[in-house]
C-alpha cells in the first residue's frame, strides 16, 4: 500500500523539493496545511528554513503545533527537517533572543561555535549502531545549511508528556570544525534531521525510504 504522506505547508521550507524527493521514493505525497488531512495521514512533514522565532510563529499561526502534538499522541510518524528539526526542541536562543519551541525533544538550540557559519554543505554523520534511520547509510555524507543546532539533548523535554511511553533517544551527531553538533534524533514517532535529506541524493533518498518503513 502507498504510503500518503503530508509536507506541511505553513510558509517555511524547500516543500517542493521535499515533495518530489518523497514522490521518487514511491509515496503518495499532498503539499497542504489542512489540519485534518495532516493529522490523518500516514506520515507528516514538517520543513523549515529561515530565522527560528520566525518558523515556529509560521507553524503556530497554522496550527502546526495542534497538528504535530495530537500526531506524537496517537504514536503517528512526524519528521522534521532543518528549522522543522530545530523547532521540536525545548527552545531556541538567535541572535540573543529566546523562542519556545514544541518541546519534544530536551536541549536549546545555539549557534554554531565555528570560525565560518553558516556550515554550508556536505558533511558524514555519526550514528548509534541500532539506528533504523540510518541503516545502509552509515558512511555517507549529507547536504547541511545552517548556522544554528543543538548541542545537547540531556535536559527534560518540556513535553515530554505528549508521548504515549518514554522513549529512547537515538542521536546521530556531526562534527563542523571543532563543534559537534545532533545531526538527527530518532524518538517514538518523532524522527528529526538538522541536515536536508531531500538535497542529500541517494543518501537521502535511502534516509526517506528508512523513514517511511517505520509506518
């Protein structure tokens, strides 16, 4: 059976390149911010590209919050994608100001202690032995365009609660100059990359495809 699975549309992302990456690796793929059809389909995507404070007042104007909440609550697959990973964090720190995010995952979300930034480009990842999303793909390199990422997800999720048991995290870190980075989190329901794996080829497409079989 065809996967459907819904890129979230609430104004921030590269949704049509994450579209046709989907659509190549076989799903059935709708491009909406209808709140109904997001939360009923097989899988969920969440983009996002820009300023942090700026992508989560997007999400929340479009009720992305509601939507990605009552997904985690039913244990329905949610990924999100570079700003749409940042944003499942307890929060996010630019440019001196503060920003809450969903709080999902434990940890803030910091700028990048590198000499050049943004970290633009590709990169290998570090991976736990028993990562589904990252089977197959061990060695390979991914496609980065960021200047901010968590460094660490040790504090509590702020609501942590939303998930139907308490799972282990499975965290997939990057290293960028001298600065080591969460390149992925695998959570319950809850996948997130900091990396675009619809700009990351087979690498990518492979990623995707790992992602999908966990519906």
């Amino acid at each position: 059976m065809t996967p459907h699975i819904v890129v979230f549309d609430y104004g921030f992302g590269n949704v049509r390149s994450m579209v046709r990456a989907l659509l190549n690796v076989g799903a059935h793929v709708e491009l909406t911010n209808d709140i109904d059809t997001s939360i009923h389909a097989d899988g969920l995507v969440v983009p996002g590209v820009g300023a942090y404070a700026a992508c989560m007042a997007g999400l929340l104007e479009a009720f992305g919050d509601d939507v990605v909440y009552t997904r985690i609550s039913r244990n329905l697959p949610v990924l999100g994608v570079c700003v749409g990973e940042q944003v499942m964090f307890n929060e996010g720190n630019e440019r001196g100001a503060q920003c809450a995010g969903l709080g999902l995952i434990g940890g803030c979300i910091e700028k990048l202690a590198a000499p050049v930034v943004p970290h633009m480009g590709w990169n290998t990842v570090c991976s736990p032995d028993d990562s589904h999303l990252m089977r197959g793909i061990e060695n390979e390199r991914f496609y980065f365009v960021h200047s901010y990422a968590a460094h660490t997800n040790t504090d509590k999720a702020y609501h942590d609660d939303v998930f139907t048991q308490e799972y282990e995290e499975k965290v997939t870190t990057a290293t960028y100059g001298s600065d080591t980075f969460i390149a992925a989190v695998e959570k319950g329901p809850l996948t997130v990359t900091q990396f675009h794996p619809e700009k990351s080829g087979h690498a990518g497409a492979k990623l995707l495809t790992n992602w999908i079989e966990t519906f």
